[in-house]
C-alpha cells in the first residue's frame, strides 16, 4: 500500500485534481439556516483547501473561513492568494493533517459547517477514512452540517475504470481502488471509488444524522473526456 500521506505532502500544487464548478456546494450553503444567534458569522473549515481557492471564495461570501491541508506547499499557495483582501472576513490557513490520529488541534473550532471536497477518496485505506470522517463529525459543533464529495464506482459507464480497477486489485487490495498514474505511468495516488451505500454506511459509523446522498454522471477529474460518478453528500452532527 502507498502511504497517501507522503504522496500529498509532496505533491504538484498545480497537478491537484479540483472543480471549479460547485453547484451542490453553493445549493447546501444557501439551504443553511439563517441567521445564527446574535447575528454571528458561520464559521467554515475547508478540510484539503488545496492552494485555497474554494476558501477564498467561501470567504467572500460571508464565511468565516480555515482552510486545512497536508501539503506545505499548498498552504503556502494559499496564504500567498489570501493576501489579495477578501470583502469579508480573511481566511486562515493550516498546515494539518485531519485523517491523523490523534486528530490536530485546528483554531478556530468547533465550526459551524465542514466543507470536504473529494478528498475521502484519495486519502488512502479504509482505516484513513474511517478516521477522516470521525474527525470531520468532532470538527461540527453540534447542529453543525457537513458536506463532501467522493468518486463513484465508475465501470458501468467507463471500461477504462473496470481495467484500471481490475488491474491494481493486486496491488490495492481493495474492490473499486485503482492507483492514479502520471503520463509515463508512474503511480502518483491511491483513489477509491465508493457505491452510494458504501459511503453512506461509512458516514453513519462516524456519528453523522440526516444523511444525504446525491450522484452524478460528470467528466472525470483527471481524465476531462471521459465519464465518471461523482457522489454528493450531505449529513449533520445531531444536537445533544
């Protein structure tokens, strides 16, 4: 197995896989119950910021924004976009690693809403996974939502997935894991693509309610010409 986490620390700033084009995103935050108590700014964690684009955006919009990532270099890119002034409230951004165990201690929590975009399936095992969305349920305060996005078992619409996925069984262990590989063939990341139970089961075992699971049929995120499945969830951590 690789370790995802010296893959991400070391990773092209450039090369990280991303969308632009956030639509379920902008629908959950403008479906958040308005306002807080005492008119109080919603707090926001963007849990793998990347070079902090989505952060700023979110900032802009009114959040009170922390942005985290493994990789150095990332939050270095997006301390380094931040300096431009947001109309709101500036971000802050983090060097941490959420899927850790024990979980590191992010300022500026609990937060209101978690924001986590296709990282679950590139982090790497079941058990960094398990961790990642148990530490995501403790970074909500209570009453707080969560939304992620995660790949979706692709092969019924992509042969090229069903290779890739019965190719690297050997290597990944694991049904629906593939390794994501550079143009000279090179391995770069583990990826698993998850069914829709599969990552509902997974958001239960974390403690999160109110679970909701939206799937699409998109361009791939590394592979723009062909299809893939992506999975849009929605969930809660409940009041005491």
């Amino acid at each position: 197995m690789r370790d995802a986490r010296d893959d991400w620390r070391t990773y092209d700033v450039g090369a990280i896989p991303t969308k632009d084009s956030t639509p379920h995103l902008d629908r959950f935050l403008e479906s958040l119950p308005t306002p807080l108590p005492a008119n109080r700014p919603r707090s926001l964690i963007d849990v793998g910021c990347g070079s902090g684009r989505l952060a700023l955006r979110l900032a802009a919009q009114g959040f009170v924004v922390t942005g985290v990532d493994i990789s150095p270099a990332a939050i270095a890119a997006a301390r380094a976009h931040a300096a431009t002034p947001v109309l709101h409230h500036e971000p802050r951004f983090e060097v941490a690693d959420v899927a850790a165990d024990p979980p590191p201690r992010i300022p500026g929590g609990p937060f209101d809403v978690v924001v986590c975009q296709l990282v679950l399936s590139i982090i790497g095992g079941v058990s960094d996974r398990e961790r990642l969305l148990r530490h995501l349920h403790g970074l909500l305060r209570p009453g707080g939502s969560c939304y992620l996005s995660a790949s979706g078992v692709s092969d019924s619409i992509n042969p090229g997935y069903a290779r890739l996925y019965a190719a690297d069984l050997p290597l990944t262990g694991e049904k629906h894991s593939y390794l994501s590989r550079d143009a000279r063939g090179e391995p770069l990341y583990m990826t698993h693509h998850f069914t829709a139970d599969e990552l509902a089961d997974l958001l239960g075992v974390a403690g999160f309610t109110a679970i909701g699971i939206v799937t699409e049929r998109e361009a791939s995120s590394r592979r723009p010409d062909e299809a893939a499945f992506f999975h849009y969830a929605t969930c809660h951590r409940a009041l005491p």
